[in-house]
C-alpha cells in the first residue's frame, strides 16, 4: 500500500471514533455571546489527551476576556516535533459559535446522526474541523515513516469576536509561530483570501418628548431614517467597486441592528444603528473607516445640526491577502482533493471574513480548507438544523492527512 493508501485505511478504521469525538464537542455549548467557552476547552484536553494527544491550555485572562464582553476564554495548543529541521504546520480551528437561534428539528446540542448528516451548532463550522485535524494528525503519527519538521493544533475561542482572544493572542505571546497554517473551512474550495470588515456603533441623540408636542423634542429617528438613505446610496455605488480576487465581487455596507425610541407616544429621543462595511482585499481599512465616518458625520452635520453624534468601532479586521508562498499548501490540497473527491478543487477568495487574517498579518502562509459541504449555504451553517454530512468529514480528513504528508515526509 502507499502512504496515501494508508493513511485513507486508518481514517476509515477509526472513523466511528472521529464521528463520536466531534459529537462530544458539539454537545457541550459555546455559545458566543455570552462566551464562556473555557468548560469546552477543558473538555476537548480531555478527549485529547485520552487520544494520546496531551494539550498545553493557555487560559486568556479574565480582564481581557471581560473587556470584550466575553466570560472565559482557554485556547489549546498541541505540538508534536517529529524533526528538528523542516516546516512546522498548524491547523487551527475555532470551538466559538453563535447562538442557535429557533427552529430546529433537531437538539442543537445533541450531535444527532440523522441519515449521514450529524445535527449540531459548530457541527459544521467550525467543531467539524477539530475532528478533521486532530484525526488527519493521528493518521499521520500511526504511519510510523520518518517525518520532518512538526504540526501543531490550535483551537481557539474567539472567531466570533473577531479572533484577537483566540489566534491573535497566541501570537502576540510568542506560543507559537508556524512556517504554514491550514484554517477551518466551510467547502470544498481552498480558499486564500478573504474580506476584511468594518463594524460601527452610531449613536444619534435628540430630544425625547410628547408625541402631542413634537416640536419640543428632537427626532432622532428622523435623523437616522435619512442617515440610512444616505448609508444605502453609498452602498449602492460600492457595488461599481470590483475585486481581481475570484470568489470575492464587490464590497458593500450593512445596518444589521437599529435600536431607539421608548414608547409609541414619545417622540424618539435617541436612535443607535450597527454598520457592517466588508472591504475587499484591494481596500485599505484605514482610507475606508475615514470616509464611512465622514459619510455619516456630513449627513447629520448638515441635515440636523441639533442631533448629537457619537461613533464607536466596534471591529476592525483586516482583509487576508493573496500569499504566494502557500503555494505547497494550494497544490497539495488540489491535488489529493481532486483524487478523494472526484473533482477539481478551485482555489478562491471568500466575502467572508476569518481570524486567519492574523496569521497572515504575522507573515504565515494560509488557506482555509477543511470539513464542509461544495458550498457553506448547503451545511446551514449559523443557521437552524446545522449539519454536516459525515462523508465529507471523512474526505476531508483523508486530503489533510495526504497534505501533512506531501510537506513533512523526508524524501
């Protein structure tokens, strides 16, 4: 048999054993926010080191985490050097979700198998990938052939906030450094570049008073009503803006929450809006946020000069770039996708945006590819019902395992 061949024969041997690991992590919640996920990293070092696989915890402390509006935050590290020369490769995966919202046919924390498709919030995006990786490492290690370099799992708490918590402060601590990273994926497609996003609080004060005397009172829901007309005519021009990226067309603006006013008698008083603004990777953050505020900022100033403005940034994540040198990355995973998987795996660009971002800002080299289905809306992922077909677990981790494989083997 070649190494190929093997390493496919002990994932399909032990492949119960993956699918009941990733229902374990899918039944203990990580709900985010509220975020307090330090009870599933303690449960994920658990399973780990039962595997053989003992984990470093990194817990975040408490006031960082809290200053994010977070309660508890472990990040996970497990490293195994085979070699003192060669590349190390991470593999990095998030257990941090959304809340699961209504309308499921299924116990969102129950981890159901229901005609091949495991039931779960995380259970595609991104607890799946706990399983690939952790799984395509011990198929590696059980080959018993001479490897260089090393790999590491990280799997971190703090996508859904952005990811400076979770990779990010990995990084800035100096735990670890990889020559190479594949992230958590969500398709079949190897993606290498995605958007960065902007988020914004706008909060406009008035006047509240008695809807029977509105002249006494300031509107600022009038305000914002031709905030948003202006919000909407500059996010109809972005749609002109296009990306060189494939996979990623134009950039564009959001409002994605509005809150105001007290009661339907009152004249409201104060109107706050939340704006996501997806930049392309050709945008620069800094020249974006300028004119998003100064958008706004003209608008009030000049159509309700009595309105008082306040802007709060609330995220700023940097695209991630095109990177030539995760060319080995790129081509492994084509190559052993198209041979597992029966067709062309096409590299591209995502409009979503990822914590990979920040490997990629320390100079690593990264895709996203992992356990999904040919498109992330089929797994339903952050939606209800939440699924993912466990054949696609399965290749996945077989064109993982080939991958570590291509960069570690030493011929």
């Amino acid at each position: 048999m070649t190494a190929y061949a093997r390493l496919d024969a002990w994932i399909a041997a032990h492949f119960d054993e993956q699918v009941r690991f990733l229902q374990e992590l899918v039944r203990v919640p990580t709900d985010t926010p509220p975020g307090n996920n330090a009870p599933h990293a303690e449960r994920t070092a658990e399973l780990l080191t039962a595997m053989g696989l003992p984990c470093e915890a990194h817990p975040v402390p408490a006031a960082e985490v809290q200053a994010q509006g977070l309660q508890s935050i472990t990040n996970l590290i497990v490293r195994r050097r085979f070699n003192a020369s060669g590349p190390v490769v991470a593999l990095n995966a998030h257990g941090d979700v959304v809340p699961p919202g209504e309308g499921w046919s299924q116990d969102p924390y129950g981890g159901a198998v229901v005609d091949g498709q495991l039931f779960g919030r995380a259970a595609a995006v991104s607890k799946s990938d706990f399983a690939t990786y952790t799984f395509a490492l011990r198929a590696l290690e059980a080959l018993g052939l001479p490897l260089r370099g090393g790999a590491e799992l990280h799997f971190t708490y703090d996508e859904e906030f952005g990811g400076e918590l979770g990779p990010g402060w990995l990084l800035r601590q100096g735990l670890t450094k990889p020559d190479y990273l594949i992230a958590a994926g969500f398709s079949y497609q190897v993606v290498t570049a995605h958007n960065g996003c902007l988020q914004l609080e706008v909060t406009l004060t008035g006047l509240a008073s008695h809807a029977a005397y509105p002249h006494t009172g300031i509107d600022a829901l009038q305000a914002a009503t031709d905030l948003l007309h202006a919000l909407y005519a500059d996010n109809a021009s972005l749609k002109l803006i296009r990306s060189e990226v494939p996979g990623i067309t134009h950039p564009y603006l959001n409002v994605g929450r509005i809150e105001g006013g007290t009661n339907t008698n009152v004249v409201p008083g104060k109107v706050t809006l939340k704006l996501d603004r997806r930049m392309i990777p050709e945008e620069d953050p800094t020249e974006v946020e300028k004119g998003l505020r100064h958008l706004i900022e003209t608008n009030v100033r000049t159509h309700h000069p009595k309105i008082k403005l306040s802007i709060r940034r609330l995220l700023l994540a940097h695209s991630l770039q095109p990177d030539a040198r995760n060319a080995p990355l790129v081509q492994a995973i084509q190559r052993h996708g198209r041979e597992v998987l029966g067709e062309d795996i096409p590299e591209c660009g995502t409009p979503l945006y990822t914590d990979v971002r920040l490997y990629g800002a320390a100079g690593v080299p990264a895709v996203i590819y992992g356990a999904g289905p040919r498109t992330v809306l089929e797994s339903n992922a952050k939606r209800a019902d939440e699924h993912l077909d466990l054949n696609d677990l399965r290749r996945a981790t077989q064109v993982v395992a080939r991958t570590l494989y291509d960069l570690l083997k030493t011929d």
